[in-house]
C-alpha cells in the first residue's frame, strides 16, 4: 500500500509540472524571463531560509534575499566551483525536509573530480514533465509522436539508469519510448546485431562512443539498421565524426547538454545550431576568467544557477565547460536563448592492442567507486602502456586504496596492460581549457 500511494504521489507531481510543456519553448521573452525570474526568486528566498553557505552569504552581507528579482541581480551573488562544493558539499544542502530526503548523485568526473549532488524526489519528477520538450524533438525527428523506440548505449551503473530505476519505483507512468538499454562493454558487433533486431528510431550514447561506433562501422563496411536520429550526451563528439555520420550514413545528430549539477540544461532542435536553453529551469551565463560576464558570441566559461532543484541549491556555479551566447534566433521558432556547441568536453577513446576499445566512461566506472579519490588523469602513452595519476587527501589513503583501482582497471583493459601510478598533491588543470581526465597519446590509422 505505501508503494501505490508513492507511485500516485509521483504521478502527481508529474502531472503538475506537465501542461504547457510543448509552449515554453515558444513563449513570448517577456513571458518565458518571468517564468524565469519567478522561479529564480523562489529559489534564492528558499537558499537564504535552509541552505547553510546561503545563510551566512545574506547575514554577512547585509543583502535581503528579496532584492535577488531577476537574473541579472544574480550578479550580486558570489560564484562557486566544484572545488568549493566538494571540500563541504553539506554547506550547500538544504537543512529542510526536501534537504534530508534528497538523493545522491556521482557526477561524472569530467573535470577529474567527482563530488556528490543531491537532488530532492519532487525535482527529480518533475525532470520526466520537462522532458516533453526534448522528446518533441525527437518525435518530429522520428516522424511520430507515440510508438518510437530508443536505444541507449550507456555504462552498466550509469547515472541514467539510477534515475530511471527511481522512476519505475515512483511513479505509475509507463516508459515512452519504448527503450533497450545495452552495455559499451558489449562488442561492436554484438551490439549492432541487438540494433539489427531492435530497429530503433532513436540511438542515444556518449558522443566518443557513438562517434567511434560509426567510425568502426564505415571502415569495416558494417551493415547496421539506421535510426532516424542519434542523439550524444556527456561528452563531445568532433565535427568531422558529425559530418561522416549525417553525410555517409545521412542520420541527422542531435545533442543534450546536462549535467549531475543540472538534469536540464539545453538540447539541440531540429536545425542543429547549438543548445536551446531550458532558461526557466537552469538560468546559463558565461564569464570570463575573473567571472565577469562576457558579451555574446564570446567565448567563455559556463556558469549554471539550478532553479528547481531544492535538495542541493547552486546558483551561479562554475561548470567549467567553455562556450559562448549566440546573438541568433533560431529558425526553430523557439524563443529560447542559444549556446554554441561546448569545447573541452571531449575525452579520448582508448584502442587496445586486442583490437578492443574503451570508452573513457568506463575508466570513470573504476575511478568512481573510490570516493577517497579527489582528482584523477589517465593517459595512454602505447597501446599496452598507461599512466595514472591520482589526487587523495594523503599518501596514505592513496596506499590504500590504489591496489583495487589497478586490479579494477586491468581487469577493464587486459591482464598484459601496464600501469605506472603516481601519487599526486593537486593536477592544475590549463587555464580556460576543460581538464580532460582521460587522454590517449597514442596515434590512430
């Protein structure tokens, strides 16, 4: 009985944020800016009553969180890293019940430093109702609204299934489209015949995966069933790989721009000029280096502030992607703001001497299982050969644990791989370019 009257609460927070999803894309500005700053207000008002950092930020600056009305007073606020959210991420949860009963998340790493976010249940819901905007681009995409099927290509713990599994345990709302989910473990050619069998409208994966999931099959003359869209998230995919993919294969590429931090960011349309963003749930602008904020279609660093999310409030938070604001509407019809395509985003796929390769996720899948681990890097340096740096509170923890990390990484990449690991106090990241935590220095044919 409490698992229905869970589900029913589920639904119904589903069913609240539900209407008018199709239409905020193409709000008036007037009205979509108003939408935003409502919830922008509620959101700060709610930081200044229960999150601690938020707290003492209003006392000690004397500021009254109702001065905080639209999004340019966010200006007013200090900005905050990864690095500040990982040293105390406690500062940053609400001390409220949706603060105690919010979720964990791991991000992904992709600076080389994986923290816990919280995201409360009511958000989390909600995500399923604002992803109708996303899904409309599919459908259209797909030539139909209902009955598609997606493929989604992902590591076996990945965060999308955690959230999916919560969704099947908290609401009654049945799974549209219908979905395969298969494993980056799995070889190219298992893989393509469970595709062959599925015939998907949909493929969706890491940009790295699918772009050398394509590159393989264009060179070995693959036969595979072609969707009607792929769809690449978490890490970049290059130009050329979008160009052999739309061009060779003549399937269109879309993108979704998301984060742990950030559920819904933006996603690409159907023209494909950068990331419509979702500016009523995740207000984005870009500064430069000393956090000013830069004028459009200069090039900068993203700055995110979460509008819904009341488990773990982050406003004005460094994400460390580099981009610009476009001046451009797009064709689309949306109204919403546009963000060009991301830089630094990208990570390398490592090919081994087996023939094999490893998608750069499934070095995370290692690393994230070691919480002691502040900041990693992996570089291959030959096909067999790698190098691992490690970032732990001390020497003595990196001792610890360092064992099982390298049995977890030679059972991924072959008992013949060799590892030289190496304990470091910090990894200094270049200055405006995103950390890239997995590197190969090997060259590919």
């Amino acid at each position: 009985m409490k698992e229905i009257f869970s589900k029913l609460y589920g639904n119904l927070v589903v069913l609240r944020n539900w209407p008018g999803q199709h239409r905020i894309p193409y709000l008036p500005e007037e009205e979509l800016h108003a939408l935003r700053d409502r919830r922008l207000r509620e959101i700060v008002r709610y930081a200044a009553e229960t999150v601690p950092y938020y707290q003492k930020f209003f006392r000690a600056e004397g500021i009254d969180p109702r001065e905080i009305r639209s999004a340019g007073d966010l200006d007013r606020l200090p900005l905050i890293d990864k690095e500040m959210v990982r040293k105390d991420p406690t500062l940053f949860v609400s001390i409220s019940r949706k603060g105690r009963k919010a979720i964990p998340f791991v991000t992904s790493g992709t600076t080389g430093a994986p923290l816990n976010i919280w995201h409360d249940l009511d958000s989390l819901l909600a995500n399923i109702a604002f992803g109708e905007r996303e899904r409309e681009v599919e459908s259209k995409m797909c030539g139909r609204p209902f009955g598609y099927r997606m493929v989604r290509i992902v590591i076996p713990d990945s965060m999308i299934l955690k959230v999916d599994h919560l969704y099947q345990q908290k609401t009654f709302i049945p799974v549209r489209p219908e979905r395969l989910i298969l494993s980056v473990l799995d070889p190219i050619e298992e893989i393509v015949k469970a595709i062959n069998r599925f015939r998907p409208h949909v493929i969706r994966s890491y940009g790295s995966f699918l772009e050398t999931m394509f590159r393989i099959l264009a060179l070995r003359k693959t036969d595979m069933h072609l969707p009607k869209v792929l769809i690449y998230v978490s890490d970049s995919m290059t130009t050329e790989a979008r160009s052999l993919i739309e061009k060779e294969f003549g399937v269109p590429v879309l993108s979704l721009y998301n984060a742990v931090e950030a559920f819904k960011i933006g996603f690409f349309c159907e023209r494909r000029r950068g990331f419509h963003i979702h500016e009523d749930l995740c207000h984005v602008k870009v500064v430069n280096p000393t956090g000013q904020r830069v004028a459009n279609e200069e090039k900068g660093e993203v700055v995110i502030s979460n509008l819904i999310n009341r488990g773990m409030v982050l406003l004005n938070y460094r994400l460390g992607d580099i981009a610009s604001m476009s001046n451009e509407r797009c064709p689309c019809g949306r109204t919403l703001p546009l963000l060009s395509e991301l830089e630094g985003r990208a990570q390398d796929t490592l090919f081994l001497q087996d023939g094999r390769f490893i998608n750069p996720m499934l070095i995370w899948g290692v690393i994230k299982k070691r919480p002691e681990v502040v900041r990693y890097q992996f570089i291959q340096h030959e096909p067999e050969r790698f190098e691992l740096k490690l970032v732990t509170v001390d020497r003595e923890v990196y001792e610890r644990i360092l064992g099982q990390i390298l049995a977890d990484l030679k059972n991924l990449l072959g008992a013949s791989a060799v590892i030289e690991a190496e304990y470091h106090e910090q990894i200094n990241p270049q200055p405006g370019v995103k950390f890239r935590q997995v590197m190969s220095l090997c060259k590919q044919s």
